[in-house]
C-alpha cells in the first residue's frame, strides 16, 4: 500500500470537494484505492468544546487494511466541518 500516495489525494480531494459531509468524503475518497479494502465502520475516539462555536471531534474510519484518524472541527450552528488533520495507518 502506497500511504503517500494516499495521503496525498485525500489531501487534494478534500480540498476540491464539494460535499457537505466531511467524513462521507473522507469515506468515499478513500473507497477508490483497493488496497484499502472495505469499509469497516466509524468511530469517535473525541469530542473537545473549543470555544462556544466550535467543537473538535476526532474520528477513525476503519477499513480492511487502514485507519484513518481524522481531527475535524466543526460548527453546529452552521452546520460547517473543516479538518485539522488527518493521520494513516
């Protein structure tokens, strides 16, 4: 499995992305490699409140052959997620 390579175009999908749904993004943009495998679910490993606006949850989205942990803040009110980060392995 080439994690660089990977790494990379989840980098400039998210980027170009244009869905609401960060992690359905994450979820979809890593489904095109077979190395992945398949999807294996979808867990939140934390949930921090930054300030009153804003929350930092942190994610691992699980397939056969990786974990991507995903560090996402978002905004209820306006319904707005950006990723902080994101780690492979």
């Amino acid at each position: 499995m080439n994690i660089r390579k990977i790494k990379l175009a989840l980098t400039v999908g998210l980027m170009n992305s244009n869905q609401s749904n960060t992690l359905n993004a994450i979820k979809d943009l890593m489904l095109s490699f077979q190395e992945v495998g398949a999807f294996l679910g979808l867990t939140v490993t934390g949930n921090k409140r930054l300030n009153p606006a804003l929350i930092k949850e942190t994610y691992a989205i699980q397939f056969e052959n990786c974990t991507v942990d995903v560090d996402l803040v978002s905004n209820p009110m306006t319904h707005s997620q950006a990723v902080q980060g994101f780690q492979l392995h």
